[in-house]
C-alpha cells in the first residue's frame, strides 16, 4: 500500500516540460526538485516495467547523462515527445545467446550482496523462520560437501564449506535472475538512437544515443576466448549478448557508426613476467608454503596442506590467464577510432573510442621500464573512465599513437 501511494504521488506531482535544446523534470510534493538537462548531453534513456507497473499501467523512466540523471515514474500510455517511434525492425538475439550473455555478466560479489538483501528481506517480510530455514538448508548442503570432500581426503572446515555453499548460491539466484531479464534479447537503431529491448516479467528498454557513445566495450573471459564469442557493452548496457568478432564488427559499423579498429601495437613477450608478476608470486608463495608442510608436519596438516594446493591451483590459474590476455593485448589509432585491448581483472576488455570522445592520453615508465622500453598507456574518456594497458614498447607508442607525423 505504501509503494501504491508513493507511486501515485510520484504520477500526480511529476511536471515535464521539453524545449527545442533540453528537458526540464519538476517532481516531488513538499519539496521540489527541478532538474533540467540539455539534449545535447542525454547519453542514456532507461524505462523499466516491472510486473506491478504494468498492472498499474505505469513505467519508471531514468534520463542519465556522463555526470548524473534523473528518474520519474510515466503513465504507460504517455511516451518521451523527442524519442522515435519504434520501427519493428531489429536484430534479434537466440536464447542461448541471451543465457550466455547473463552467465558472462553474473559477478560473485554482487551475487553476495543481492542474495544477502534477499535473505534480509525474506526475513523481515516472512518472519523469523523462513530465514532460518534457508540457513539450515545451506548448512546441510554444506555439511554434505564437507563429507563428500573427507570421503576423496580432503580436508575442509564447515566455515569454508558454508561459504562457498553460499557464494554459489548467491551466484546462481542472480544468474537465473539476469538469464530471465537477457531473454527476448532485440536490438535496433531509430532516429540516432541504438534501442535495446529485452525481458520476460520486468522489460527493460534502453535507447543509447548514437553520437554520444564514448565508446563500445568487448568483455571476454577464457570461456568467451574458446567459444570465440563475446558480449558487447556501451554506458553500462550489454546492447548484445556473446557474438562473434564479425558480427560485433557489422554492430559496431552499421549500429553504432564507430569504425572497428585493427590491432597495431602489441606488448612484446619480452614484457611476460611484468603482466604476470603477481600471480607468479602468489604461486611461489603458496609453493614455498606447500613444501615446508611436508618437511615441518605442521598441526592440522591436512587441512593446511588443502588450503595451499587450492590457493596454489588458483594462483597457477591466474598465472595462465594472464599470459593468455596479455598475447591478445593491443593498442591502435586509426580511421579516427582508438582501439585498446586490455587486462582488468580476471578479464580482457576491447574498446573502441571515437577521436571525439577521448579527453587525455597518459604514457607512464617506472625505473625498470626505462631500462627495458617499455611503458604503461592510460586513455581517458568522458565521464572519468580510464582503460590502462601495461608494457609495451614505447618508441612504437610515439611512432604511431602520440607522434604518428614522427614515424619513419
């Protein structure tokens, strides 16, 4: 009842007003709020219907620009007067992309944090014992992972074991929860405007302006480098599921109006053991670690002999990933678009920058990278996003990227 009023009051007391060169949005009852902003700078127009909205025949509509936004609540039947009509032409996406592209875009620690507000929330709605009831359930399965890793000789304390039991559970709850929003995937291009629609319950509409796009993001993991299909983002919005780098080359040209660039600039093996530093010395860690259980027969052998081939597993994990990504790292400029493939994380990302959205371009040597020639190279685009790609050869970088006049 309390969000039914508060939903009405939001519908009664929002004021619109569009001028030629921006939109102007009054809302509130007591105390206004006016927010206005130019046309010029909206990158990012989201409408969210859930299941009671569509029941009450209303929508959530969120203008955001590099710097901010504002949100309000629509009559259903009301739309925004400078957005286009929908043509009904689009490109749609199979459901296995769609499911592929929410188990890429699934994070664990969001996972975490989603699936802990659930819980909280089941709680306090359902009371007491429906949360102690999901706990328990986690504990037996927990408890059951325990004896089943004892069983192969594997130590492992029912702390750890609840943890994990909970971190998946968490993953899989927001995984089946993004899989259910991919579905019914389209894609579609009206008026200077790239339109996303997608969702089964809550439908989701996104409508990214073409000539504000700071650049098109291609996230890829080792499982997106085997199946040689990856997910592509703009402003925080996934505006396809996983596709194959011709298919993202045709989005990107005809969609999005940015020139695909092409690797030219790459890190030299040579410059290996700086992009995997960390991980190695996690592993050597975990190794020297490993070893001496063996010599010392330390209290609880077992358990701590688990733990350090685990993180000794994760570390050489790591350590392979990295020098997958940094063989696929690139930098290039070329037909007015910078191109910039770099590690963050456990992940590869690829971006694609227009010339007009670029704001600073940063080179970096440390006293060991002068020695070897080597340097770091930071892009810098609007709304304060940095992409960083790490040891690579800086007279290449001076030839072609910040005196491409100097080259020979």
């Amino acid at each position: 009842m309390n969000f039914l009023l508060y939903f009405l009051l939001r519908r009664l007391f929002v004021r619109m007003e569009l001028t030629p060169d921006s939109i102007s949005v009054s809302k509130g009852l007591i105390f206004r709020r006016r927010c206005e902003i130019p046309l010029s700078a909206v990158t990012r127009i989201e409408i969210r219907r859930t299941v009671l909205l569509r029941l009450l025949r209303g929508k959530r509509v969120e203008i955001s620009t590099l710097s901010g936004g504002v949100w309000f609540y629509l009559s259903s039947l009301e739309r925004l007067p400078f957005l286009p009509e929908y043509s009904g032409a689009c490109v749609k996406a199979a459901p296995l992309q769609a499911i592929a592209g929410a188990f890429i875009d699934t994070r664990a620690l969001s996972g975490v944090i989603t699936f802990g507000l659930l819980l909280n929330r089941a709680g306090s709605v359902f009371g007491s014992e429906s949360f102690s009831r999901i706990m328990s359930l986690m504990l037996g399965a927990a408890e059951g992972v325990t004896r089943i890793l004892g069983e192969l000789h594997i130590a492992v304390p029912r702390v750890t074991a609840f943890v994990v039991v909970f971190i998946a559970a968490a993953w899989l709850f927001v995984f089946l929860k993004k899989a259910v929003g991919m579905l019914r995937f389209r894609i579609s291009c009206e008026g200077g405007y790239v339109t996303v629609r997608r969702g089964v319950f809550t439908l989701y509409e996104f409508r990214l302006v073409r000539n504000n796009l700071t650049g098109i993001l291609c996230c890829d993991t080792l499982t997106t480098l085997l199946l040689r299909a990856a997910p592509l983002y703009a402003h925080d919005v996934m505006i396809f599921p996983p596709v194959s780098r011709r298919t993202a080359y045709r989005i990107l040209s005809k969609l999005c109006g940015i020139t695909p660039p092409e690797p030219q600039i790459r890190p030299p093996f040579s410059a290996l053991f700086g992009h995997c530093a960390a991980p190695l010395g996690w592993l050597g860690v975990f190794t020297a670690a490993l070893l001496l259980t063996f010599i010392a027969e330390p209290i609880a052998a077992d358990l701590a002999r688990s733990v350090l081939w685990s993180g000794a597993a994760i570390s050489l994990w790591f350590t392979g990933a990295y020098a997958v990504y940094m063989r696929l790292s690139w930098l290039s400029h070329s037909g007015g678009v910078y191109g910039i493939a770099f590690r963050r994380g456990a992940r590869l990302y690829t971006a694609a920058i227009p010339d007009r959205k670029m704001v600073m371009l940063t080179t970096g040597r440390n006293i060991f990278q002068r020695f070897s020639g080597m340097c770091d190279i930071t892009l810098s685009i609007a709304g304060r996003k940095k992409f960083r790609l790490r040891n690579i050869p800086c007279a290449d970088v001076r030839a072609e990227i910040t005196d491409p006049g100097s080259a020979p």
